[in-house]
C-alpha cells in the first residue's frame, strides 16, 4: 500500500488513517525463526508536520517460534510499534548521517518494505518459550522445565555404573 504526499498535503496536518495486512508467507521465508505467523494487520496514521512527513501505528500477528533452549513450540502475540519520518529529497540534503529521516522519492510512500523490515528486525534471533526457561538436560535430554532430574547430583562415575546394574541384574 502507497501513501500519496498530495493527500497529506491537502490535509494539512490532519492525519489520515490507514489499515493493511502484510504478507505472511514472504516475511517468514525471510526469517529462520519464524516457523509460521498469521497474517501481519497493520493499523496506523500517516500526517504531513511542518515539511515533514510522519507514519506511524503498530504490526500484529501471532507468531510460531521454536525454543532455542528446549525445542519447544509456542506461539508469541507479537506487538510491533512503528514510526518513521520522511523528508522531502530535496530538503534532506543536509548529508546528515545520523538521522532517522528517511528522504521522500517520488510522490507516495511506500509503506509495506518498510513495514516488512519493521516487523523483521523485532523477531527475536534466539526465541526463548520464556525467560528463564531452563532449557534440556545435556545428560539426560530431559525438558528441565517440566521435569526435574538430578543427572548433575547422581553422576555415577562409569566404573560404578557397571557394578550397579550388576546387583541389579543379581536381586
Ligand atoms: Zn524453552
Ligand atoms: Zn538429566
């Protein structure tokens, strides 16, 4: 979806609303953590200020990660905000490197790259089910946030393993 300058320069200032839903297929291809989302809905404003142009609002969608930590499926409800501003091309030549102001090309904005790559830089590159999800036991390859194990404290030394199951296989 495009936004055209002229309509917001006739608004002057007023902002105008705008909804959209991005493509779900081509952002997870994009993104390896991303097992699989629902559509992106997009609500948002966009406004000319002074010489500038604003856009702004929030992507949401539903996404499926699996844990980094302990291969758990889950899904996040995903709440991005965005904002960016635009400037004439034309104005934006003060060669300022640091600015957020993105130059204006041409006589629209367009609005679903720049979403996309809004809504790309916020998933997460190592997802976690939560916080301080304690991951798998490396010993035993138990989930250790659903099940406890005491691999660490009863690390039988192989030499006493062998005469372990010996009693056992003798009672
Ligand atoms: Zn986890
Ligand atoms: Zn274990």
């Amino acid at each position: 979806m495009n936004i055209k300058v002229s309509d917001l320069d006739h608004l002057k200032g007023e902002p105008l609303p705008f909804r959209l839903t991005l493509d779900a297929d081509e952002l997870k291809r994009r993104h390896q953590e991303i097992r699989g989302l629902t559509p992106v809905e997009v609500s948002g404003e966009a406004a000319k200020l002074g010489n500038l142009y604003y856009v702004k609002g929030e992507l949401k969608s539903d996404v499926d990660f699996v844990c980094a930590r302990c291969l758990k499926p889950f899904t996040r409800h995903t709440a991005v905000p965005f904002a960016e501003t635009f400037a004439p091309a034309e104005s934006a030549e003060d060669e300022d490197q640091d600015s957020d102001i993105l130059p204006l090309e041409g006589d629209e904005i367009e609005l679903n790259p720049l979403l996309q790559e809004d809504f790309l830089l916020a998933i997460p590159a190592f997802p976690l089910c939560e916080e301080e999800c304690k991951g798998l036991c490396p010993e035993c390859g138990v989930n250790r946030n659903e099940q406890a194990c005491e691999c660490k404290h009863e690390r039988i030394d192989p030499r006493l393993a062998g005469l372990a199951d010996f009693f056992k296989d003798s009672k």
